[in-house]
C-alpha cells in the first residue's frame, strides 16, 4: 500500500504539532514494511519554506535532508499542472497534490484538511484519485489489520 502525505502532516511531524503521533505511527508502519510513504517535490519546498522560519535555514535543511531518506519525494510536472488547472476545487495547491499522488498511484491521499480535497468536475473522470484519508483515520481502519 502507497500513502501520499500531505504538506500539513510533514510540517506537524517536523514540529511536533498536536496530532503528529499519528502520522508518526505511519513512519512506524514503513519500517516495518506495512506500507510506502509518498511526498511531492512541491510538498518539501512548502515545507522546507515554514520549518526554516521555526528552526532557522541549517537545521531546517539538515532536517529535510534526512526525511527525504525515509520518504520518495515524487515529481510534478507540467502535464500535472494542466490537469489540476482543469478541476474545480477549494484549493488548487491541494489539487496539484491529489493529480500527483493520483500519478503515482498511491492508494491514500494522508491529510488534516480533508475538505479541502472534495475535487469537483474537470479531469477527475480521467484520473482516479487516492482516497483521502486523516492520519487518525487511517490508524484507526488499518491498525488491526495487515497492510
């Protein structure tokens, strides 16, 4: 099983944010094989963007640096671009990431914004988008069983 992590769950693991012992299971989980953890390209610079300014430029970097060991870090590309322009949505940068996900197949789309991620017409007739789950929710529906 393939999860894409959404920009807000690296940023509540890298600064310990309220909630982030879930998203932490999810790491728990790839180690021990249960399952592939996805981010996009877009995702580390948003991240990279926000941390720097908690922890400063070096440490925000060497930080980033080791989580891009642990995660594959997916490209985005002009095709994806177009794609999430064509679809109607709350949040295009949200959007950018579900086309990506959905590009590499990954089954779970691991979000706090759920909402943001109702996509509405446009191309999602086209491409069949990851299932959008919380962290606790995936948890909570996967962790008694064998991923």
């Amino acid at each position: 099983m393939t999860l894409f992590l959404d920009t807000n769950i690296i940023l509540d693991l890298l600064l310990e944010r309220d909630g982030f012992e879930d998203s932490a299971i999810l790491f728990q989980w790839q180690d021990e094989g249960r399952l592939r953890i996805c981010v996009s390209f877009l995702t580390m610079v948003n991240a990279a963007y926000v941390y720097k300014k908690t922890v400063g430029q070096d440490m925000a970097i060497a930080n980033l640096k080791y989580l891009s060991t642990l995660v594959s870090v997916l490209p985005m590309d002009e095709n994806q671009l177009q794609q999430a322009i064509l679809m109607e949505s709350r949040d295009f940068e949200d959007t950018l990431q579900a086309v990506c996900a959905a590009k590499a197949q990954c089954d779970y789309l691991i979000t706090r914004n759920e909402k943001d991620f109702k996509i509405g017409k446009g191309l999602t007739k086209q491409i069949e988008l990851p299932k959008v789950l919380s962290p606790a929710s995936f948890v909570r529906q996967f962790s008694s069983t064998d991923l």
